[in-house]
C-alpha cells in the first residue's frame, strides 16, 4: 500500500506548478532539410505528457511524440536510413531538482537528433557555465549502434522577459570524430521553446514552440 501512496504523491506532485505537468501538450513547428536529397519538410510535431512514470525508468516521465508526416515525406526520405516510421512514439523526459531533460524527436526523417546533444538544461546555471553528458547510441541505429555520443553544453545568453527567464545553451555532440551543434532555447515558464540542429552531414533541422 506505501509504495502505490508514494507514487500517487509523486504523481500529483508532477502537475503542480511544473513545466512537464500531467496532460500537458507542446506543439512545434519542425523544419528539416536534407543536405543529399536537397529537400525540405516542414511539418507540426507535439509533444503529450501522459502523466504516468515511463516503464524503461524511474528517473523518467513518460511522453509521447506525435508525427504529423505528409503523405509524401517517406517516399521522399525512401533512401535514408531512419528507426521506421511511426506517428507516435512514446518516450521519456526529466524534470527534477537539477535539470530539464527531453528526449527528441528520432523517427522518420529525423534519425540524427540520437548521436546529436539531447535538449538539457542544468538549473542554478549562469552565462558562461558549462557541464556535459555521455551517452551509448541504442540498438536499431544502424552503424551508430552502441557508440559513444559525448556532448558538452555552454550557457551562452541569460534574459528576463516580463516574469519568464531565459537561457540560451549552445551543444555540441562528438561520435567517432563526427560532430554536431545545437542551440537550445530553454524557457523557465514555456520548456523549451527552440531547438536548432546543425549535423555532421550538412543536413539542418528546427524545432519551435508553438503554443
């Protein structure tokens, strides 16, 4: 009985005056563009909190990735390697004492945000601090199955913005000599309200905030 009262707490706890609340939704509006191929798809991905513990973790809150891909957009990444493609894919995320943390979106056409910085943000931070992370590429990536990714993260801008504060943090990844930059905007009221992904190989990619 004491553990399923913990739980309930915590849960209940999750929804109150948090960013990553229960039933919670964030809509971005996602470019990308595809450095071989020479396209661009600009498509609307949301992000759903379901309020539940996600089952692979308990440092995690489950959320699940809608895809809203157009009719086309396969057909025209037919020859890219990608996880598959799928319209939700569920997730998780991390909002404790120390950190924001969110896992992106990474099916479709949307494979190298796996060996890119993950969106993550340190509290207590000031401009000109730094911290870093690594992580192991999980299975079903193809060549990058089991690699290294380490990534470091700069906090490189600070505003107030009427009650809101905001950060601006600036990444980069390294996997086998392969390197990618991120800029992430991390809103104190909003999360994160703009991701942007510079690859390896040349292909670019925007995430913003829509409401």
């Amino acid at each position: 009985m004491k553990p399923l009262i913990i739980i309930l707490c915590l849960l209940f706890c999750l929804g109150n005056g948090r960013i990553f609340s229960h039933s919670k939704k964030f809509i971005y509006e996602v470019q990308y563009y595809s450095n071989e191929l020479n396209i661009t798809t600009n498509e609307i991905i949301s992000l759903n909190i379901t309020g539940n513990l996600w089952k692979r973790s308990s440092e995690h809150q489950e959320a699940i990735w809608q895809y809203n891909a157009k009719p086309n957009t396969e057909l025209s990444f037919k020859n890219q390697f990608s996880l598959g493609w799928l319209t939700r894919d569920t997730t998780g995320i991390i909002e404790n004492d120390k950190k924001f943390w969110m896992h992106p979106p990474r099916h479709n056409q949307y494979l190298l945000t796996e060996i890119s910085p993950f969106p993550d943000f340190r509290k207590n931070c000031e401009v000109g601090d730094h911290y870093s992370s690594i992580t192991y590429v999980g299975s079903g990536l193809g060549p990058w199955e089991g690699k290294k990714v380490k990534c470091t993260y700069s906090i490189v801008k600070f505003d107030k913005r009427n009650e809101d504060s905001v950060w601006t943090i600036k990444a980069i990844s390294e996997i086998e000599g392969k390197i990618n930059n991120c800029e992430f905007i991390f809103s104190n009221k909003k999360g994160f309200t703009s991701m942007s992904y510079l690859f390896f190989n040349g292909d670019r990619m925007t995430m913003k905030l829509k409401k």
